[in-house]
C-alpha cells in the first residue's frame, strides 16, 4: 500500500489550497472503507483533520468545519481535501491515512503566512 500526498505549498491568510492523495495498492473496499487526513506541526502532536467512509459519511474536526472539504473519487483511488480561509495555525504538515491499512502518506508542507 502506498498513498503518495501532493498539493502543499504556501498561501496567505485566507488563501486556499487542494491536497491530493492517491493510493495505490489498496482494494476498492479498503479505499472506501475510510481515507482520513491528519496534520503536523512543528513541536505538536499528529491531529485528526477529517476523514471520508463508506457512504461517504465525512467528519471534521472542530477546527475545520466550515474551511475544509474532504472528498474521494474512487475510480482514481484518490482522496482530495480542499482548504480554503486558510489561516497561520493551520501551518502544518498534512497526511493522508487509509484506516484500513494503517498506512501513511509521505505528508505535504502546508504554510499559511500573514
């Protein structure tokens, strides 16, 4: 299983941004099951972003309810997370994760200046 994240970079202060996480390897089902995002910054513990499962079902974390968009295309095995009203805290390295699988992306650099 492999999940390769892209689509970091730096923005300003309500700028947005849209990561792309596309795995390979893994069974429809798997995929389906449940694709998360998780983020990291510097000296701060890993931290639940969102996540998408079966249905489509999505959850956000406080801290991105209303910004952040979590989606997935299944045919291209891909999971997407559009953020947008970026603001300085949410500085961080983002990974995506495959629950099923209990595998991690690389992580992306996300920077939000003011």
């Amino acid at each position: 299983v492999q999940l390769q994240a892209s689509g970091g970079g730096s923005v300003q202060v309500g700028g947005s941004l849209r990561l792309s996480c596309a795995a390979s390897g893994v069974i429809l089902s798997a995929f389906t099951s449940n694709m998360g995002w998780y983020r990291q910054a510097p000296g701060k513990e890993r931290e639940f972003v969102a996540d998408i499962r079966d249905s489509g079902v999505t959850n956000y974390a406080d801290f991105v309810k209303g910004r952040f968009t979590i989606s997935r295309d299944n045919v291209k095995r891909r999971v997407y997370l559009q953020m947008n009203g970026l603001k300085p805290e949410d500085t961080a390295v983002y990974y995506c994760r495959s629950t099923v699988y209990d595998a991690w992306g690389q992580g992306t650099q996300v920077t939000v200046s003011s």
